[in-house]
C-alpha cells in the first residue's frame, strides 16, 4: 500500500488579546449615574405589610376625638404669682406671753440626742479647754423679738453633714431679726450686713442698699485733713464678728459676738415707748413667706425632727406613704387658692401638719387636718404644740388650727361639718391607689360651689356623658401648674399639680348639649327621608 502523505506541521496561532472585563467600574459608573424615570423602581405601596402595620400604629397611637361635652376647663395661663409676696392680713400677737413655761428648746432637743452631735467649737486661747465638747453641751442664749423671751442654743455641730446644725440655726435667727424686725433707722444696729459675707446676710443688700458703708474722705473736697483710715471689717460689726468667730470654730469669740447682739436687742426691747421690734410685724402687709419657713423649721427640729425614723416606717408607694410639700410650693399654692383670714382649709391626709399650720401662718385662714395613722397624728400633736410657742416667740399671730386623727373615708360627723363649709381643700394622692380616690370623688360631691380641690392627681379624667351626668367630672373647672425641683421631699424631679373648682353650672350647660343631641333626628331616619 502506497504510505500516508505526510501533513506539514500546524501553523502557531497569534495569541489573542482579550480586553478584561471591568465589572467593579461599570457597576460603580452606574450607581454614580442618574436614572431615568423608566430605570426608576417604584416605591413601596401603600397596601404592603410594613406600612399597615405603620398605619395601624399611628391610628393607634392618634389622640382620641374631643367629646361631646368637654370634661374639663384644663387651663395653665393662669397669671403668675410670686412665692415670696405676703399675703395681706393683720398678723400682730397679743405681748401676753403664755404656754412658754415647758418651752422646747434647742438646747433640750439636743441634749435629748446627744449622740448625733459633736464638738465644733474650741477654745482658741486655751487648747486644754474641754467646755466645748459634747459632754459639757456648750450653749448660749439669743434674744427673740417678744418681750422677755430667749432661747437657750447647743453649740454642737451634727455628725451628718446633712443633719440639723443648731449653730446654723441661731444664726438663721440673727439673720431674720435683722431683715424683717429693725426698724428702718437701726438698720445698721447690729453693724452693717454690706460686710457680711455670708450669702444670708448678703441678701439684706437688696432691701437695705440705702445704708451704705463710709468710704475715705476724699481730700480733694475741700478737706484739709488726711483720708480717715477704714476700720477693720469686723471692728464694732457684730453682725461680722458671729460670723468671722463661726468660721475660725473659735467658740469665745461667737459667745462674746451672741452676748453683744443680746445686749443691743434687749436695748430695743425695753425701750420707754415699748418693744421697738414689735412695731415691724404692725407694718407689714401680711407674713413674710420667709418668716414662716424659718419658724416651721424651728417648729420641725424640735418636734418632729427627733422621731423622724418614726415617719419613715410606711409601707413604700402605698396610700399612707409620708411626704411632704416644702414652704415654697405651699406659699405657692395659698396664693394660687386665694385663701385669706375668715376662710377654712382641709388637709386630707395631713401627717403631722405641715400644710396645716403654713396654711394658717401664711393666710390667717381657719386651718383644719386629719390623719389616719395614731403615731403620726401623735407626732402631729406635739408640733401643733410648739408652733403656738413658736408664734409668740416671734411676735406674730397665726390663723386657727386643728389636727386629728381619724379617717377620711369614715364620713364622721365633725369631717363633713368641716367639708361642707370648706373653701379649700387638699389631697396629696401623689401615691393614692385608685379605690381611695374613687372615694374622694364621692366626698367631693358636698362641697359647696366656689370650693377648690388642690391634689396632685387630676381628679377628671374622664368626659361628661349621659351616664355619668352626676359624677364629680361635671361639675369641676381644673387649672394645672408645675412644681420645680426640690417642691416635694420624695424627689427632686419637676410635675404637676392640679386646682379644681366647683361650678355647678357647668351641669345646666352639660344637659342642654346631650339634651339636643338625643332630641335630633338619628341617622336612620335620615337615611329614609
């Protein structure tokens, strides 16, 4: 066989250039380009399962249509008041001093808690000098406004840095003698408060700024003597001496500064034409706010202050949990209610009456509380004791008072005489369980029109309807204000308290609308016509 023909060898193939496909730029070019409309993806609709759910919540969470009858006049534009304005009311004492035979002093109170105090005091002459610790109780006695009357103070200072400081407190007395009780021309009796450093005193500058300090003489005005060399701030300044001796802790000098003030002060006090610190309380418009603070925390000290763990024993966030509202929302509140002498206060729930007695210091109003728990209202007892001593100490006269034990619920025969005449009425259900308050809105259905309800829960909650025509909600004009930090001793967060009105005539208003309503024509018959 003829062979196979023999194939030339394979011509080599030029190799082919292939550009790389660049996916990461075009996928970048196109997310930087613009779409076109027609690229453009259409959005969510509306019917899709996200947006239910969204359209269901926000139905959910749209505020409830306004009811037919509005339940409430809610309104906070009410016109500010100022906490620290008097209310105007004839505040003179009788000079008869009597019940100050068993006074409760500063001296007594810690005595009687001896354990809760140290040595602040020493005697800087004499280091070896022991009279000034807690074992020998050091003291002095300060001079009130009231004709013959002093008080024995303890000069030891509190273990706890937030206890009470009966040094601070005698000096607190000093300084509201000085403001509220000189008269204009011995201002600057016992020495001049523009040297005093102590923010206490440096707030007389506001009132008494007219009563400046001497300067050098200048010799360029016609003097030919040398400038007259200014005295040390605490030379003859006895105001400045207390205090320059309180911040050395140099014990004798602060007793010998507190001697100096009594002699000044008994000067004024036994002057021939009578007692010259009783003429400030004749001129006032009413109470000082401040005044009344000063003389509830001297009350409180010596009353309370020593049982205090004695009021912290409640069950917590319950019904009968002790708090209390603090000087500057009461005064707030007294304004706010209009009270004045000749009217009556309530206070439900009123502890050991500390709203009672301000109440009735404040306005000159007949001041009434009552308290369920037997140890507070006993507690309550004692410190209605020593603010009528207080009172006359200070030379000024308060409303009438009275704190009794019993229940608010029981309806007795003396709470509902007390509620059916009451012009204002308190109830601090801040931690009241639903029950109770259900049954204060029972109770309030006695009171007569005019009266007002303070709480620290609204009261109305609900709108007036047909069914419930005759429930307190109808007859109730509400105003609402915010109390700062530090108004309330549970807390130092800001809230809300509440002012309700009586107004019988919203009834009459209420009727007429559900009335007009129920006479037209329903939509049924509409329909057919």
């Amino acid at each position: 066989p003829a062979p196979a023909p023999t194939l030339p060898p394979p011509t080599p193939l030029a190799p082919v250039l292939t550009p790389p496909v660049e996916f990461n730029v075009k996928k970048r070019k196109r997310d930087a380009s613009v779409a076109s409309d027609t690229d453009k993806k259409p959005r969510h609709s509306a019917t899709t399962s996200a947006d239910l759910r969204r359209m269901a919540l926000t139905q959910r969470n749209r505020p409830s249509p306004s009811p037919r009858v509005p339940p409430v006049a809610t309104s906070s534009t009410s016109k500010r008041v100022n906490r620290w304005d008097a209310i105007a009311r004839s505040c003179v004492a009788s000079t008869d001093v009597t019940n100050l035979d068993n006074l409760v002093s500063s001296y007594e109170t810690v005595k009687g808690n001896l354990t809760n105090f140290r040595t602040y005091f020493q005697n800087r002459g004499d280091p070896y000098d022991l009279s000034f610790t807690p074992e020998h109780v050091p003291y002095v006695d300060l001079e009130y406004p009231m004709t013959g009357v002093t008080e024995r103070f303890a000069l030891l200072g509190p273990k706890d840095a937030e206890g009470w400081h009966p040094i601070n407190e005698l000096m607190e007395v000093v300084y509201t003698i000085t403001k509220f009780y000189l008269p204009s021309e011995y201002a600057t009796f016992l020495g001049n408060p523009l040297d005093c450093a102590t923010p206490r005193f440096q707030d007389i500058r506001a009132q008494r700024n007219k009563h400046s300090r001497p300067t050098k003489q200048d010799p360029d005005q016609g003097s030919s003597s040398r400038p007259i060399k200014e005295a040390p701030l605490y030379s003859g300044n006895t105001l400045r001496r207390m205090e320059r001796a309180y911040k050395m802790r140099d014990g004798v000098g602060f007793i010998r500064a507190i001697k100096d003030i009594n002699y000044k002060l008994r000067t004024l006090k036994e002057e021939v034409n009578g007692n010259q610190l009783l003429r400030a309380p004749a001129s006032w418009k009413g109470v000082p706010p401040e005044l009344v603070m000063q003389l509830y925390e001297e009350t409180y000290q010596r009353s309370a202050g020593p049982r205090v763990k004695d009021l912290v024993k409640y069950q917590a966030f319950s019904s009968t949990t002790y708090g209390e509202l603090n000087g500057g929302l009461i005064s707030e509140i007294v304004q706010r209610a209009a009270l004045k002498p000749g009217m009556k206060f309530l206070d439900l729930g009123s502890g050991i009456g500390n709203v009672v007695i301000q109440t009735a210091l404040l306005s000159g109003c007949s001041s009434y509380g009552v308290e369920k728990l037997s140890m507070t209202a006993e507690i309550a007892d004692v410190v209605h004791h020593v603010f009528k001593q207080r009172c006359q100490m200070w030379g000024i006269e308060s409303g009438p008072t009275d704190v009794f034990q019993g229940d608010f619920m029981d309806h007795t025969e003396k709470l509902q005489s007390i509620i059916k005449d009451a012009d204002v009425i308190l109830a601090n259900n801040f931690v009241f369980e639903p029950a109770l308050n259900e049954g204060l809105k029972a109770l309030f259905l006695d009171l007569k029109d005019g009266a007002k309800i303070v709480s620290l829960r609204s009261f109305c909650d609900g709108q007036v309807t047909g069914r419930n025509m005759g429930a307190i909600e109808s007859i109730l004009d509400v105003e609402s204000f915010e109390w700062h930090s530090g108004d309330v001793s549970w807390g130092d967060n800001v809230g809300r308290y509440f002012i309700s009105t009586v107004n019988r005539a919203r009834v009459g208003a209420s009727y007429e609308v559900l009335y007009r309503e129920a006479q037209g024509p329903s939509r049924a018959s509409k329909r057919r016509k």
